[in-house]
C-alpha cells in the first residue's frame, strides 16, 4: 500500500471551534476523547440526524478510516418503582403491578377489578 499524506489541514479559527466543542463534549460525558475521534462521532450523529450517507463523489482521495467496533459504555440508571407479577383471577392474565400507582387496579386484558392483598 503506498504512503499517502492523509492529513487534514484547517485553519487556527476551525481549530479553536473544534476544540471548543470538544472540550465542552468531554465535560458533558466525563471522559478524554482525540481530536479524530471526536470528527468520528460528529460524522455519526450527522449521520444519524440526516438519515441517509452523502452522495458518493466521483474520486475520493485521502483518508478512508475503517469504523472500530468498540464496547458500549455503561450508564447510571436510577432504580424505578417497585413491579410484581400478578395473575389475573378471571382471565389468568399475567400482569406487570406497579406498586407506586396503588394495590387497586383493572385487568387490561379482560376488565376484571383486582386488588392486591398485602
């Protein structure tokens, strides 16, 4: 494979923009990214928000990255309320209960009044 120059030149206030937003990227998410794969995931959620890729050009030259696979993140998420399994009495229904909207309630599959014992 020959050697190619597959540096991208911009000008000082481009770069001042970029890093801005990258900095302000990095404290959103609470960790370090590269200048390269921040215009990675800047080409991603363009991608995403426009829905469709850019016409192809008639003669690409530079730098064709391959997309790395990499490990999902994991989040914080907050525990929600308490949900119990419960049987319907009529139907046999079974329903997802959560508690935080009382013990009383209707079976959505037949109607049924049901009211949990505790």
């Amino acid at each position: 494979m020959p050697d190619e120059d597959t540096t991208v030149r911009i000008s000082r206030e481009e770069k001042k923009i970029l890093d801005t937003a990258r900095n302000a990227w990095e404290d959103c998410n609470g960790q370090r990214i590269s200048a390269g794969e921040f215009v990675r995931v800047l080409a991603a959620r363009y991608l995403a928000e426009v829905g469709k890729l850019p016409p192809p050009e008639e003669q690409t030259s530079g730098l064709v990255a391959a997309q790395e696979v990499k490990p999902a993140n994991s989040q914080a998420v907050s525990p929600g309320p308490p949900i119990y399994l419960v049987t319907c009495w009529r139907c046999g229904g079974k329903i997802a209960w959560r508690m935080d909207l009382g013990i009383q309630g209707s079976c959505p599959y037949c109607g049924a009044l049901i009211r949990l014992m505790i």
